[in-house]
C-alpha cells in the first residue's frame, strides 16, 4: 500500500485483523515487536489465525511480520 492510501497510525492500530478473535493490528504489532516473529509465535501471543475461518488473517499477518523485520533490519544498518 502507498503512503498516501495509508491510515494514520493511531487508525491502522485499530483496526481489525483477525475478525473470528477480534484481534486488531496494534496487538498484533506488539506481539511481533517484543519477538513472535512466525505465525505460530504470533498465534500463540495473540490467538490470531486461529480462528474458525481456519487462518484467512494469516496473509496479514505475514505481511506484517516481513514489514517490521525490514524495519529493523533497516534500522540497524542506520
């Protein structure tokens, strides 16, 4: 997604991932933050993708654990 389709922080936050487990992305942020850096890390944190729909957040989630570690990969090269 384009910085200019992207919603403000405190919004993106809010927002829902995993919808069966009402898990929103700032849980999911965290999760991966303090070192669930896989699905079944995340999923054991935070019960993302583990819901009834049998995992249809787990693409998001993937999405976001390659986001955050091209964050800090790209931070520690600062």
């Amino acid at each position: 997604m384009d910085e200019e389709n992207e919603p403000h922080p405190a919004l993106r936050g809010l927002r829902t991932v995993c919808r069966c487990n009402n898990i929103k992305h700032k849980t999911i942020e965290r999760a991966i933050r303090d070192g669930a850096t896989t699905i079944p890390a995340v999923a054991a944190k935070t019960t993302a993708t583990t819901g009834l729909c049998g995992g249809t957040c787990t693409p998001v989630v993937m999405d976001m654990i390659e986001e955050i570690e091209d964050e800090n990969v790209e931070g520690s090269q600062a």
